[in-house]
C-alpha cells in the first residue's frame, strides 16, 4: 500500500470534539428510561439478584464500567500510539499524511476519554450512585502477559498492533446504544458521538495495518501476527472480575457470586467471537497477514477466519 487515502477530510466539521455539545445529564431521566442495554448485564437478570434491594443499580455500574473502560482504553493504549506516529517516533518511516491525521486521532481520544469521565460524574450527581464498583479492564492484564511472553525489541510492534485491534473490532455496544430507545437519551447521545469518530479511526488503523505489515520483517510478521488472535480474545471476552466488583457493590450474599458468575458467564462462544472481530479479521487479511500459515492457523484456531462473507455487525461508518 503506497497510497493512503485520507477518512478525516471533513474532520473540522464532524469530529465530536469540534462540532458536537457535551453532553450533559443534568435531571432525572424519566420513568422507565434505562442506563444501559439489560442484555449486557447478565447478572442482573439472575434469581439471586432480582431481589435484592441493590439490584436495580447493576445497570448504572455497568455503564461506569463501559465509561471507565473507554477512558483506560483511550488514555493508556491508542493515545501512546498515535502520538508515536504523529510525532514520527516509529522506526517505520510514514507518509506524512499517516502524520497528520494521527494528530486528530490524539485529539479525539482525548476527548473520548474526557467526556466519559465527566459524563459519569453527571450520572452519580443525578442518581446518588457512586461509581464504587470500577475495576481495570481485565484485557489490560492479558495483553501485558502477552507482551511479557515477546523479546523486548517486539513488545512495541505488539502495541502497535493491540491499538490496530482495539480500533477495528465492531463493537455492538457503538452500534446499538445509539438506537436503543429504551435508553437514557444521553447516554444514546454520548455513545454515538463516540461511533462517529470511531468509523474514521477505523479506516485509519485498517490502512495502517496494510502500510505496516509489508515493511516489517517476515519473523517479525510471524512472531506478532500469531499474538494477534489473543489479543482480539483479550479484549472481547467477559470481564468477570468487573461484573464480581458490581455484585459486592449491590451487597451480593458472597456466597451467591460464584453462582451468579458461573451460571450467567459460560464459555466465550466462538460464532460470537467470530463476528465482533470481522473487521479485525477483514483488516489483517487485506495486509496479506494469511498468506504466513502459521497466522492463518491461529487465526483459524481462535475461530477468527471463517467468519469473513458477512458483515454480521451491520455497522455503516460515515466519513
């Protein structure tokens, strides 16, 4: 890939950052309005949950989780890397265009991380819900293991390589919140400003992936693309320990949470796996990442490589 075409051409005037409001929740939302999609918290749906007197605040943690993981993820894993590039401090010489737009990235993430953080003050100002339950992000010890597992010389490629992977799973939560009626209007609100810039940053890290890999060695190639699959598991899979947190926060007997974890997180199921990683999957196999059969067969063992004639996700970005 020579040429680099450009998604942030009307970035000035459709990047949230530059042409959105905060959004702000500033009064009790009405009656029967939700703050997060029911679906995406299992453990509130379980017998031994329902009644308790806590149980109805699950949703609200949930979305601290969701808010505090965007703003983990933004700060501490796509911010570094696209100050790396935008400041040419890769080893990699890029097209100054890769520069400049890396620049935008920088500013939107930042923004992504702001305006999670304050939104979720203006949801325990108006509920009296602390934000008590917060965990890292489970992905963040995984990839670290991953990391550890390289020779030094290779963990900065594998960071570069988690940012690419982070940026173009399709997430569902980015997909349906915004069309999620049941919802807190501004919380559908802060969600898809979010999307927005994400379909952008999107088509980046999918160029980028393609310039990178042709300019990095064949081991290099092998030795990274055969992590990628874990990093896509890593960050996909359940965050038990986050959904443990929740459950102490509501006061779950402790002898109910094992349980309650094991009858709501059973085994990751690999068709579902499959789908949220299709962009991810699309973008390595464009790079030519299957043409090294030892990729492809992680790829492949992961349940990652048969799932690439849908777009299952149903996501349209605009640029």
């Amino acid at each position: 890939m020579d040429i680099y075409e450009s998604s942030f051409r009307h970035w000035d005037v459709r990047a949230s950052v530059r042409s959105k409001p905060r959004r702000e929740l500033t009064g009790e939302p009405s009656q029967g309005r939700l703050f997060f999609p029911p679906e995406q918290v299992p453990v509130a749906a379980h017998a031994l949950v329902k009644d308790l007197p806590g149980g109805g605040e699950l949703p609200v943690h949930a979305l601290y989780q969701y808010l505090h993981l965007t703003t983990v993820l933004e700060q501490t894993t796509v911010v570094p890397v696209a100050s790396q590039i935008a400041s040419d401090r890769l080893n990699i010489e890029l097209p100054a265009a890769f520069r400049a737009d890396a620049f935008k990235i920088c500013t939107d993430e930042a923004w992504h991380a702001q305006f999670s953080y304050d939104f979720m003050s203006d949801v325990a100002a108006v509920t009296g819900i602390e934000p008590r339950a917060l965990v890292t992000p489970g992905y963040t010890r995984k990839v670290s293991r991953a990391r550890e597992m390289l020779d030094p010389s290779l963990r900065p490629l594998l960071d570069i390589f988690f940012a690419v992977v982070t940026e173009t799973l399709i997430s569902r939560l980015l997909s349906d919140i915004p069309k999620d009626r049941r919802l807190v209007p501004e919380v559908c609100e802060i969600v898809a400003d979010h999307a927005e810039d994400e379909g952008r940053h999107h088509a980046y890290f999918r160029s980028l992936v393609q310039y990178l890999w042709t300019r990095i060695s064949a081991t290099e190639r092998r030795l990274i693309g055969v992590q990628v699959p874990v990093l896509v598991r890593a960050f996909l899979e359940p965050d038990v320990e986050a959904a443990v947190r929740m459950l102490q926060a509501i006061d779950t007997p402790a002898g109910d949470i094992n349980s309650i974890i094991s009858d709501c997180y059973p085994a990751l199921d690999e068709h579902g796996f499959g789908r949220a990683a299709v962009g991810t999957v699309r973008a390595f196999r464009d790079a030519g990442a299957f043409e090294d059969p030892q990729v492809a067969e992680a790829f492949a063992r992961a349940g990652l490589y048969a799932n690439l004639g849908e777009d299952r996700a149903g996501v349209r970005y605009e640029y």
